[in-house]
C-alpha cells in the first residue's frame, strides 16, 4: 500500500467536507480533515497491539501484526474523508479520487472507454451509493479484519484462487492437485477460435450460499488468464463471493482480483493495493449487489461483468454498463498486455475451505439439474477481438467439475464436442440465457 505521507499527519473533523473538493487547493496530507467517525476509528487503530489483539485474530506473529500495523497507517495516514457510504454495517469513506492507492504515484486517471450496450436487465445504483464527483469510495479496513488472516499477504490474496488454466485442467490428476490444492470448481472455458482478445463479459445470477463455517468461501466469476514469456500465469478476475471468516459479513460482495505472477506475491482484492485505479463515484467494490439476490422460486437478480483492453494497455473493468475503472497496463507482460490470442477466458463457480473439504455450498446451494429459479447460473459469455467487436461465446474448449459428487454443471445452447464427463449435463436456457449459458453448484459434501 504505497503511503500518502510517510510521517504521521494530525486529522482534525469538519463539519462540511465536501467543501474540499470545490477549492482549487489539493487537500492538506499533513493536516486532512475528515469525519468525526473517522477520526474515531483512526484514533482506535492506535490503541491495538498484537498483545490485545482479537479472539478471533488468527496473525501468526508480532512481526506479522506489525507489518498489518504499517500497511493501515499506509492506507490512511494523510488521508481526507468527505464522507461516508454505509452498508450492511460496511463503511466505504469517500477520499478525493488522486488519494486513492494507485494514483498516489502522482499519474493522471484515464479516460474511460466508450459504455457498451447489450448489458440485459439490470438494476441502477442507488444515488446514496455514490460518492460525490472527483471522489471514490475507499473500504474502512481495520486491524480486527486484517488481523483475521496469519499475515498480510494473506488478507491481500483472501484465499483468492490459483485459477486451473486449460493447460492445468487437461493435466494428470495431480498436476491439478499442486495448483490448487484446496479449491474445487465447476467451470468452463470459451473457445475463442483463435482470435486476439481484448475483452471479455458475462451475466452473474447472485445467491446468497448459505455458509456456516468461518472457514470456507463460496464464487461465481469470470476469469481472464494469460502467460509471460517465462511461464507465469497473470489474471483478471470479476464476480461475487462470501467469505465470512474475513470478516465480509455473510451476503456475498461484488470483487474484482488480479495476479501478475501466479498468486506468490502479487495480486489483492478492490483497491487493497496499488493495481485499480477507480474513476467511477459508484460504491461497488466489496458491496452488494444493487441488484441484490435471487430467491428460490422466485426474483433472479442478475449482475453484468467485462473488462476491456484499450489500446493503451489499460483493462477497464466495466460493472452493468458502467465503467468503474481499470488496472494499469504496466503491470502484465506477454499475453494479458499483448491481448493475445492465448488469453483463455474461463467461468464458473468456486470454493475453498482452510482444511481443503468441498464442505461449502457453491452457487445457490442446489446441484445444476435443479434448474431454472433454484440452481445458480450465468449467461451470455462474449469476448472481444483485436478491432473490439464482442462475439457471443458459441462453443466451449473445455469444463472443469473437480467433485461431481459435490458440485455438478448443466450447460444449455453452447457447443461442446467432447464427452461431457462425471457431473456435466445438458438443458435447456433461462429466459435471461439470450444466447446459452449454464447452471451450477451444490451443496457440498459434508465433512
């Protein structure tokens, strides 16, 4: 987290914050106003040490603490706050927009892409889930939360996946072992018959999995993969996940996650890091969906997810027509930075457990047969070629179902000309599946 100021600045509370944003003066790093909670929750960071540390603080060492410790004073020493978002006891503090991680380099945001169409139905943000104009939305992170994993690469990567590429699925049994040891999936992957890629989207159907130990987390996304010249995988990746244990609450939020060198030591959620830079006033990232979530037998709420390569290198990540912003060009090498035609593009659900059981539900919590209005699903895959015309996905170049006893996947209108395999079927479309999609998910094993 690069730091705003490197020596404590001294916060003082005003009462109309959005006064700073309307003078022609950068607000003051050595003494930012901000919100009289704010200033609390600063002021209560102080008081912790490892030694007071949380019951359910699981950092491995007072080194480990202390670098947590450094990481918070980073994301906030200096900064000012507007003012808040509030969610489902989450606070999003609105920073003026050159304060947050990644532009704290001095570099200028970029201009977003012209908004696609063909985005389906879904719901606007809410008005009181925007900052205001020339600020975002920062997540309030404390310690109780951070302190929550054994150090801070961990928190930053959330147990986030060692995703299975092609190469890796096709692979003897134990291959796939050693890149994912304690994830289980029920995926696809799109063939894009060759083409360059310089995008690619999907429709989410959002549940609520329900999860009832800390330990587990439970995803539906999209993921874009590539290789550098020496072999290491970096990807793009965009959906929804629960993960109670982190102290995310129990609905699933809305993420976006990147790795540039095969999740070892880069790679975080959000604007946990210095990688996304947000242009967008819209409180999404690491909140719910505005669109909220399906009900069995009843509402499906939907949610619209793409990225797009500019011709600068950036990749926009776009959330229901909108652009919320886009991680920087410098940070990919070979194919992601090259939108080359070996960049696989997969989909699908996904958990994890800390002791590596498929014990956690995935998608709604019911297997893919269950069908319309029971079983999770997404729809409507598409990429983009070179000249950035979107393709709808026509035909599928592989599936991933890792425990089909636990977990299973029913494909409906794209082409798949191999055997289906153990807890793969065929279906029929939903009404939002305009051209395929599937379903997935299950209950889980128990332990």
């Amino acid at each position: 987290m690069p730091p705003l100021l490197r020596t404590p600045a001294t916060a003082s509370i005003a009462a109309v914050q959005r006064d700073v944003l309307r003078t022609s003066l950068p607000a003051s790093r050595a003494f930012p106003q901000v919100t009289r909670d704010f200033k609390e929750f600063l002021d209560a960071q102080a008081q912790l040490d490892y030694a007071t540390r949380g019951a359910t603080a699981k950092v491995s060492s007072p080194s480990a603490f202390a670098e947590m410790q450094r990481y918070v004073f980073n994301r906030y020493n200096g900064l000012t706050v507007l003012r808040s978002v509030h969610q489902d006891g989450k606070v999003f503090d609105c920073i003026p927009r050159e304060q947050q991680p990644a532009l704290r380099d001095g570099s200028a945001p970029a201009a977003p892409p012209a908004t696609s169409g063909n985005i389906g139905t879904v719901t606007p943000i809410d008005a009181v889930q925007r900052c205001d104009t020339g600020s975002v939305p920062l997540e309030r992170i404390g310690l109780a939360e951070i302190s929550k994993h054994t150090d801070l690469r961990s928190f930053l990567r959330g147990t986030t996946p060692s995703v299975i590429a092609p190469r890796q699925a096709d692979a003897a049994p134990a291959a796939q072992e050693a890149a994912s040891v304690v994830h289980y999936y029920s995926t696809i992957y799109l063939d894009t018959a060759g083409s360059p890629v310089s995008g690619a989207g999907a429709d989410l159907n959002t549940w609520v999995p329900t999860i009832t130990a800390n330990d587990a987390q439970s995803i539906s996304q999209i993921w874009l993969g590539g290789y550098t010249r020496q072999g290491v995988i970096q990807t793009l990746e965009a959906g929804w996940q629960t993960q109670p244990g982190a102290g995310w609450g129990t609905r699933p939020i809305l993420f976006i996650y990147s790795t540039q060198d095969g999740y070892i030591t880069t790679g975080c959620h959000n604007l946990d890091c210095a990688d996304f830079v947000q242009t967008s006033t819209a409180n999404v990232l690491g909140a719910a969906p505005a669109g909220g979530f399906s009900t069995a037998g009843g509402k499906q709420a939907m949610l619209h997810v793409e990225f797009q390569r500019n011709a600068d290198g950036y990749w926009w990540f776009g959330l229901n027509g909108e652009w919320i912003g886009y991680y920087k060009s410098e940070l990919y090498a070979g194919d992601i930075a090259e939108g080359s035609a070996n960049i696989f593009i997969s989909a699908g659900g996904e958990i994890s457990t800390w002791d590596g059981r498929p014990s956690a539900p995935m998608g709604s919590g019911r297997f893919a047969n269950a069908g319309y209005r029971q079983a999770a699903f997404q729809a409507n895959h598409f990429y983009r070629d070179a000249a950035m015309a979107a393709h709808p996905a026509q035909r599928l170049s592989s599936l991933n179902v890792k425990q089909p006893s636990c977990y299973t996947l029913a494909m409906a209108g794209y082409t798949y000309p191999y055997a289906l395999g153990a807890g793969v079927s065929r279906t029929t479309l939903s009404p939002e599946m305009q051209n395929g999609g599937f379903y997935f998910g299950g209950p889980g094993c128990a332990r």
